[in-house]
C-alpha cells in the first residue's frame, strides 16, 4: 500500500526506519484505516504512551509554544543523573505557566536518606539555574511513591488547562504518563482518532473527561548523558534497576579506581580519605596505581575492564581528562553525567581526575546525601 505522508492522529510526517523518533510506523500497519503511527496506535488501543525522542533543537521549536498557551507543566527529572536530565533552558519557554517538578527515580538512593533535605537539595540545584517550580516532588515511577501527592498537586494547579510533560529520554516519563491516563482519562469511551487534532507538532495529545489534554511531547536527546553514548546492550551496565549500593574506597594519594572501562578516577593529590562510589551496582570497580593506570587501561581495555567489550570499545569517544582541585571544607560529589557520582566524604579538600568519553558532563556539587 502507498503510505500516506502524515499520521492522522498527531500530524506528525510518517516514517519506517527508527521505532524510536517519532512517526515511525510498521509496515504491517500501512493500510489501517485511519493510518496512525505507532505511538498514538499505543495510546489508543492500550492507553499506553511510549517513549520516542528527538534532538535538543527539535525539542526546543516544539516548546517554543508553551509561553504562549494557559498550560501546566510537569517537568520530570532522573534524580540518578540530575544535571544531565535537567532541562535547563525550560525557565524561558514556559513564560508564566506554572512547573511542577517531578524528581523521578528516588527509589535508587539508600533508604536512609532524608527525604526533605534532598528536596532542599534539589531546591537548591533549582535555583543556580534560574528555574521557578510551582512544587517539587519526589517520586519513583517504578515504586509508585510521591504519585499521589504529584496527582493531587495536578489537580490544585491545573483548572482549566492542559498539562504539557515534558523530560529528557529514559527518566521514566512514559511511566509518568501512563499513570496520568489511568487517573484522569476516560479513554475507553471518549477516544476516536479525530481526537486527535492534526498538529504537526510531534506531540500527542490524550484528551481528559474535561476536554482538555495531556501533551506528550517527545524526550529529549542529551548528547552529555553516558545513557546517550554507549550502545543498547550497556545501558544496563550504566543505569541502575536497584537501589544503589554505595562502594566506599579508602584511598592514597596516587590511587585510581576503574569503572568497568567506561571512565577512570585518579585522587591526585591530598591526604589519605575515603570516598563513596554511587554507580550501578553492575559496573565493576578496580583500584589500581595510579602510575600504572594507563597501562593497564592499554592492555585490558575491553577485558578486564569492561564493558564496553572490545567490539564496542571503539565506538565511544577518546577519554578526556577533567581535574578538580576540592577545596577544604566543603561535602562535594564528582558527578558524572548517567554514570552516576563519587562523594568526597573527607572535608580536608582534595585534588582529583576523571576520565571519560569526550562530551559526557562532569562538575563537582553539592553533596546529595
Ligand atoms: P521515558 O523514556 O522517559 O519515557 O522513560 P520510561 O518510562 O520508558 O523509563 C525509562 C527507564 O527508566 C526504564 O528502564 C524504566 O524501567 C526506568 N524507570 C522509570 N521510572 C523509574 C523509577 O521510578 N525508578 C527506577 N529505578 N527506574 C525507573
């Protein structure tokens, strides 16, 4: 059959290649009537959303609108990889329309951590990049927790308005959506595709039992995340399924820690301290000399230090050293971006090196916990 140009659910341009950009649509699909891709296919057969992405540039013509529409925002991010899911630039799209906050994935942290100090935390982070938030709440998709208070704080702030969700890709915002729909969507008995206004927005509208909408807009394409880089078969290796276990390593000066072969932290400079390894518990760390970490990075990339495997090694960017000096005093996280952060537990300060794939963000904070 001839495919036609536009999906009639969202308007989106249809395409066959990637399931995971938006219009894709499968051949067994070509002649349904009316022709809709797969993502609006899902939603209205299964009322379930599923995830597609797109770049920073094609994200940033699509929220372009926002400011100028009565809307709520639910802006969810991956608390495991905070700076790197953050959609910093969020502040000058949204205009006036209220932001909520949603702080994703909170079941990854040791059960000890106090639950107010880190929305403090978060606050904080909030702050140094000029964002306003109406409320921040911190939930887990997975775990359902916070997902009443995040429900009941939608209902208080929307009135009459849609509710555009918007995140970077894999912070749990399909999940996030899936839960908006069982809550406040009548799909079964409302939904026919003329539903769907024909936009071309790359967005999908779920309509609400008020004639508003829920907006899915695509995830965002962050090219600093370790997420983004490395292949498929080591997204595992890179994004914890379990509550972290943190790994504490006493070190000397002189001392360096592998991360699998994704990354290296050499503690340069400073008198004998421990610092706490929060990264998945799948990636194998290995303590090595720090004179001798380059040679045995040569002869056992690959191997022994892995993953990537040798067939893949290649595929990531050269490693690119970062130093920082620590000053005395402070309670720092070295965090990198997806892979996860290395907290400094000793205040007497530090000098320190991370190597990593060119392009994946590093940058000290604040301590989380
Ligand atoms: P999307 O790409 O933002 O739509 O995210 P998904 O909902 O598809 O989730 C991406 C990945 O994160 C999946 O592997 C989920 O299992 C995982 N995930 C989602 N929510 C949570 C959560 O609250 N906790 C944990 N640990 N993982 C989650």
């Amino acid at each position: 059959a001839q495919l036609p140009v536009k999906c009639s659910g969202c308007g989106i341009k249809l395409q066959t290649e990637n399931k995971e950009i938006p219009g894709f649509i499968p051949e067994v699909a070509y002649d349904r009537d009316p022709v809709i891709c797969q993502r609006c296919f899902r939603i209205k057969n299964y009322n379930e959303a599923s995830s597609v992405s797109v770049n920073q540039d094609e994200f940033l013509r699509l929220l372009s609108g926002i400011g100028e529409k009565n809307a709520l925002v639910i802006h969810i991010v991956d608390l495991f990889d905070f700076e790197g899911s953050l959609i910093s630039g969020l502040q000058r799209f949204v205009g006036n329309n209220p932001v909520i906050l949603a702080v994703n994935k909170v079941d990854l942290l040791p059960k000890v951590t106090n639950l107010n100090k880190m929305r403090n935390w978060v606050q904080q982070r909030c702050k140094e990049h000029g964002m306003k938030t109406e409320e921040i709440i911190l939930c887990s998709a997975k775990r359902n927790q916070g997902f009443d208070r995040l429900l009941e704080s939608v209902t208080e702030l929307r009135g009459q308005r849609d509710v555009y969700v918007v995140g970077a890709t894999n912070v749990g915002k399909s999940t996030l959506i899936n839960r908006l729909i069982s809550d406040y969507s009548d799909l079964d008995q409302e939904l026919t595709t003329s539903q769907y206004p024909g936009t071309t927005l790359d967005t999908v509208k779920i309509p609400l039992d008020d004639g508003h909408y829920i907006i899915d807009t695509p995830g965002i394409v962050y090219p600093w995340r370790y997420s983004e880089l490395v292949e498929r078969q080591d997204l595992d290796a890179v994004m914890p399924a379990q509550t972290l276990k943190p790994a504490v390593y006493q070190l000397n000066e002189g001392q360096s820690l592998f991360f699998g072969g994704l990354g290296r932290f050499d503690f340069v400079q400073g008198e004998r301290q421990s610092f706490t390894c929060f990264i998945s518990g799948t990636l194998k760390i290995h303590r090595t000399k720090l004179e001798r970490a380059d040679a045995l990075y040569q002869e056992h990339r690959g191997e022994l230090l892995s993953p990537p495997g040798t067939d893949r090694m290649d595929k990531l960017p050269q490693w690119q050293r970062h130093e920082f000096r620590i000053n005395r005093g402070s309670n720092t996280d070295i965090y990198v971006s997806g892979l996860g952060w290395i907290k400094l537990n000793s205040t007497e300060g530090a000098v320190i090196a991370i190597h990593v794939p060119k392009g994946v963000k590093v940058l000290t904070r604040p301590s989380l916990i």
